[in-house]
C-alpha cells in the first residue's frame, strides 16, 4: 500500500495533467490520453457517489484529453 507521500505526488500529476502546466517538481507531467479520460469517466459512471464522479475530475480529464490531441495535430 503507497504512503502518504506517493499519493500526494500522484495527486499532483492529476492536477498537472489536467492544466497543462509544469509540475513542482519542475516536469512536464504526462498528457492525458483518449484512453485514460474513458477509464476515468468509466469509474464515475460505475460509481456517482465517488470523488472522481462528484468533483467534476471526469469533466476535466476529457477535456484535457481533447487538448491533447488537438495540440499533437
């Protein structure tokens, strides 16, 4: 099970993914693909009462998604 600390860092590359901006650790993050914005919108759907459904996170990966793919045009 991740500690404390491996969840923080994987929330922030959440976070960083879905603005686009350099993480604090000064990298770039990794782009939020088509296929990762379907798993994530598929655990909302499974669950609505989750953070992921209830935050508006599955809303913001897809359109991170959409910005990804219209930057690699």
């Amino acid at each position: 099970m991740p500690g404390i600390g491996a969840t923080l860092r994987s929330e922030v590359s959440i976070v960083d993914v879905d603005t686009g901006s350099p993480g604090q650790d000064g990298s770039e993050g990794t782009p939020m693909g088509k296929e990762d914005a379907s798993r994530i919108q598929s655990a909302a759907d499974r669950d609505p009462a989750s953070d992921t459904a209830t935050s508006g996170f599955a809303q913001r990966a897809q359109s991170a998604a959409d910005r990804a793919v219209h930057r690699d045009r």
